[in-house]
C-alpha cells in the first residue's frame, strides 16, 4: 500500500499533541497552518516531520502504555464520529525498526479496527525515548474517566522520563531539596499538586490485586496509598483478610496497618484484628431534632452538654423502670 506524505510547514500551528481527542468523540478541525520557524528541541530536527497516510498495522503500541482503551459510552461517540468524519485530527508516532511507535491516537486506532478501516492518518515527528514518554503521557492524562492506575503510571513513566533528562525528582518523601522537581513539573502539567503527584506514584507499589480494587472504588485513594507502604508480603496478607472478612480498610485503619508495620508487629492476626475494628462510619448514629428536646428541657444547651444531659435522663429513667419492674414482680 502506498504511503502518502505532505510536507507542513509548521506542525506546531498544524496539530498539538498535547491534544486529546474531544468528549464528544469528534476532533477538533486543526486551523490552517502558517510558515514559521520550527524549534529545534535537544539538537533533534523537526524539519522531516509530516503527515502520513499509515497502515494501522504498522501503528505498534506504545512500550509500557499505562492508558486503556475503554469501550465505553465516550468511545462510541469516537467510533460514530469516525464513520461518518473520518480522521480529522492525525495520530502522532516516531519511527521505530520496520515501522512506527504510537505516541497518541491509540482510541483512534481502535476506533478504525473496529470499523475495518486499514489506514489512518498520523503524524511522523522523530523524538528520543524521553520525549516520546513525555508527549504519550500528556496526550492522554487530560482525557476524562482516567483510573487511578492509569494516572499513578503514567506519572511515574514521565518522572522517570525527566529524570533521565537531568532533572531532579524526590518521589517518595519531601524532604528540603532544589526548588524545581520533577514531580512539581508534573503536576503543573496536568492540574495536579507536587504532593497528589507523590501519592500516585506511591500507588505503583501495590501488589495488582489491591491496585485493582482502588479501580473498582473499593478502597479509597487515600486509604491505598497509606498500604502502598508495606512490604509485598503483608499486602498479600492484607488481601486474604479482606476476602475473609469482607471488609476494606478506611483510612485510619490503613494508617494504623502502615504503623503496626513500621514497628514491626504487623502480621495475619494482628490485620486482621484491625481489618475486624468498626468504622467510625458504620456506627449507628441516633437523631434528635432539637426542637423536640428544646420543648422538654424549655432551655438552651450546647450541644456536648446537651447530649449528656440526655443520656443521664435516658439512664435515670431506665433505672426506674428496672424499679418498678422489680416491685410489680415481688406483689
């Protein structure tokens, strides 16, 4: 099959990488491009980038791609886009062996499997590992639905990526180190803060099982990245209490876990002692309307002093009824 090239001008003004694809599903008509001089980044030339015609399957997948095409209501939307627009924002790739590495447009290329369309449009451009890491992870950190596994990897590639381009990152504690950090970069990138950055990335020390179920909802994000500080042997642990019991840790019971760990107590029993400890929020709670004490009491309480002074009455109350219980038995 033929491959179609067209020389841009300007890819900078012809398609921005950093773009993903609209929630609607339709992209985002690029606007006419004009001359104009093209940054060259890191010695690397941007003057063979163009547009080709490609076929899909000399599109291979992203080493190590953190994102997962969802076939969701959103993707629907990309695929009935396509079949009636086509392509109208090109794929990016650079060229790797006998073919090409997909940097964005994985949605897109599914999207064209799926309706049996052979080629799709993308965008040539030639970048080091680095830059390649660091344009696949913005393209799609953006996108709406992203799960917590997708972003704790994604930001953890892009970190290693700054990294290895001579930047400082401190990713697992914040002690006083230079001002610019990578995991600061990051999360200015993407709207999130240096320490939420941090606390995804510790989330890609969970063993997959846990990991998973910070997918489902089933352990909250907090929560998990408390456990993702104990060794891989007691999450193992904790997981087979959690089947057993039925239960996930709350917040403060994975602080109490990550404690017990560092002092060196933390076994099977000792989890699932605290995987059996109550939540503060499965504690039955009584309600009053306080208008209806106010007209018992005809005064005003705060409200401490007023819920003593209720379970004083409850208990005086109780104790004459024991009373008087005792006496009707005795005649």
């Amino acid at each position: 099959m033929t491959e179609k090239t067209t020389k841009v001008p300007s890819t900078d003004e012809l398609v921005d990488i950093l773009l993903p694809d609209d929630k609607s599903g339709k992209s985002v008509t690029p606007a006419t491009p004009k001359t104009k001089t093209i940054k060259i980044e890191e010695d690397i030339s941007m003057q063979s980038e163009k547009i080709m015609n490609l076929p899909i399957n000399k599109l291979a997948e992203f080493e190590n791609h953190p994102f997962r095409v969802q076939q969701d209501e959103d993707f629907q939307k990309l695929v009935d886009s396509i079949k009636e627009n086509g392509i109208l924002i090109p794929a990016v790739a650079r060229p790797k062996g006998d073919g090409y590495e997909l940097i964005a447009g994985h949605r897109r290329k599914f999207a064209c499997q799926i309706l049996g369309i052979e080629t799709m449009p993308v965008l040539v451009r030639e970048l080091t590992n680095e830059q390649a890491v660091i344009s696949m992870v913005d393209s799609n950190v953006q996108r709406e639905n992203i799960l917590p596994s997708e972003k704790a990897f994604a930001y953890k590639m892009k970190l290693d990526a700054l990294n290895r381009q001579g930047k400082r990152s401190d990713l697992t504690s914040t002690p006083a180190v230079s001002k610019f950090r990578t995991n600061e970069k990051v999360g200015s990138d993407s709207g999130d803060s240096r320490e939420q950055v941090r606390r995804y990335v510790r989330l890609t020390e969970l063993i997959p099982q846990l990991l998973r179920l910070v997918d489902e909802g089933k352990i909250g994000f907090r929560p998990a990245v408390e456990l993702s500080y104990l060794p891989k042997e007691q999450q193992t642990l904790l997981l087979s209490a959690m089947e057993a019991e039925e239960s996930t840790p709350s917040l403060a019971q994975a602080l109490r876990l990550k404690t017990l760990c560092g002092e060196g107590t933390l076994n099977e029993d000792s989890i699932i002692d605290v995987i059996r400890e109550q939540k503060a929020n499965q504690k039955e709670q009584l309600k009053i309307p306080y208008d209806r004490v106010r007209e018992i009491i005809k005064t005003d309480m705060p409200p401490k002093a007023l819920e003593d002074y209720i379970i004083k009455a409850v208990a005086d109350y109780y104790k004459r009824q024991k009373a008087r219980e005792s006496r009707e038995s005795a005649r």
